[in-house]
C-alpha cells in the first residue's frame, strides 16, 4: 500500500481553472528520470477532478493501477489524495477530512483566492503523507470520524468516466500547460506499452 501525492487546492466556482494550494509527494518507487513526469502528471490528474467533481462531493477514480481520492468542500476547498489500488478508500477519505480541517484552522479562508499556487503557509503535509503510508496506524484517527460513514462516496471505472462528454484524456493531455513536451511524451509511451498489454 503506498500513497504517492497529496493536494490542497481551490476549486473555482466559476469553473475556471483549479488552483492548488499546497502539495506533498513521495515518488521514490519512481525513477530519478521519470519522477518529474510522474509529478507533473499528478498534479494534472488532480487539478482535473477538482474541475469535475461538483461542490460538496467525494469520489474515488481509478485510473491505470492508481486511486484519486477527492473531496471538494462546499465552500470549494478541496482535497485529493493520490494512492495505489490498494490503499483503503476509508483511510484515504478520513486523510482528506483531516488534511481539510487543519488546513483551514491554519490559512483563513478570506485570503484563499489571493495566494499563488503553492504558496500557502501550511507545512503538515509531508509529515501527514509519512505518517498515513501506513494506513492500520491511521485507522484509529478513522473511529473518531464518524461522519465518513455516512458519506456518499463515488467509485468511478476510471478517469475517463468523470470527463464531459466529448471529452478525451489525450485531448487535455496535448493542450494542457501543466505538462512539459517530456510528460506528454512519457504519456503516450506509457499508453502504447498498456495497450500492447491488455487482453479482451
């Protein structure tokens, strides 16, 4: 079970472009060459469902041998967490309540729309990342959550489930700012090998 990112990220409620606040992540499974790859598409990965779940909401999109947990608060604060398929769906939505929580209490919600990407004072999410690779030792922090339980949670098939319609992904993939010429390549390297790969 591994967790590989963590996002805090503003959702424009006006459907622009989502905003990312804070993040954290732990690549080291990865290659050195490949890791800024890795890094740019995740947080591609997570900026397009923040856009597509509404306010209010949690899912869970399985994409490749990869989980995106989501929550979007209602007042637009989000949270994502990126993980393997493995990785409690519980635990992760109990991590993006927390993570939510503190965040909040630290960064007043009046100055959000003013802070650059990524410049926001809050500093547990590497620390919060560590401690929740193990998601047993988290499990007690989930008894005292109740309130997950009784939240609707969304598995989608896979990313593509969550686009609009006449969306595809290689079409965000090649118009998107957020990735270099090298994960745009990465990308169609790494579908052309899952291709070759998959049985019907």
């Amino acid at each position: 079970m591994k967790l590989y990112a963590i996002f805090v990220i503003l959702k424009s409620p006006d459907g622009g472009e989502a905003k990312i606040l804070k993040k954290a992540s732990d690549l080291n499974n990865f290659g050195f060459f490949q890791r800024s790859s890795v890094e740019e598409f995740l947080k591609f990965t997570a900026k397009i469902i923040t856009e597509r779940t509404s306010a209010g909401s949690r899912s869970s999109v399985k994409e490749q041998d990869y989980m995106a947990h989501v929550y979007v608060r209602t007042d637009n604060l989000t949270g994502v967490v990126v993980s393997d398929q493995e990785y409690s769906n519980r635990v992760a939505h109990t991590l993006l309540n927390k993570i939510l929580d503190e965040f909040t209490k630290v960064v007043p919600s009046n100055t959000w729309n003013n802070l650059n990407e990524g410049e926001a004072n809050y500093n547990d999410l590497p620390a919060l990342l560590s401690k929740f690779q193990n998601p047993k030792e988290a499990d007690a922090l989930t008894k005292l959550q109740l309130d997950l339980d009784e939240t609707k949670i969304i598995l989608h098939g896979t990313i593509e489930s969550i686009l609009q319609r006449g969306e595809k992904l290689d079409d965000l993939v090649a118009k998107s700012e957020d990735l270099g010429i090298q994960s745009k390549t990465f990308y169609k390297t790494a579908k052309k090998t899952n291709a070759c790969c998959s049985y019907m």
